[in-house]
C-alpha cells in the first residue's frame, strides 16, 4: 500500500506542476500598468526605482518586459 501512495502523489504533484505552469503562462500574457509595478511586491525597491523611470505612464507592460528593462539599465550602468 506504501509504495501505491507513494505513486499517486507523485501524479498528483506532476498534475499540479502542469497547472501552475499554465497559470504561470496566463500570468506572463497579463499586462500592467506602471502604477501598478509601483505596488508590486515581486520587485526591490531598487527594481521599482528604475521602473518608476523608464516606463511609460499610459503603456502596459508584461512583467518579462519589465525584467528586461531592468535588466538592460543594469548591463548599461556596468559598462
């Protein structure tokens, strides 16, 4: 009986990676304003600083798209 437990959790856990996944993928189509990225507690202070200064009030942005302007100030300031 152990080792069938054992197996349905295993399925369970894999069938709830599978939902996760999708809402992650629903998650990164979702754009938001830069208000909105203000109030966000996935990013630093640091990270919501250069938000507040490169992205445009009436523009919505994914947050892929956000991590890339992020990451693209930081590159440049290194150089």
């Amino acid at each position: 009986m152990k080792g069938i437990g054992g197996a349905l959790a295993m399925f369970t856990k894999k069938e709830a990676d599978r939902k996760n996944l999708e809402v992650d993928q629903q998650h990164n189509d979702t754009k938001y304003s830069k208000a909105q990225f203000a109030e966000a507690r996935q990013f630093s202070r640091l990270e919501k600083d250069i938000l507040a200064a490169l992205l445009l009030e009436q523009q919505t942005y994914t947050v892929q798209e956000a991590q890339q302007h992020i990451q693209q100030f930081m590159n440049g300031e290194a150089q």
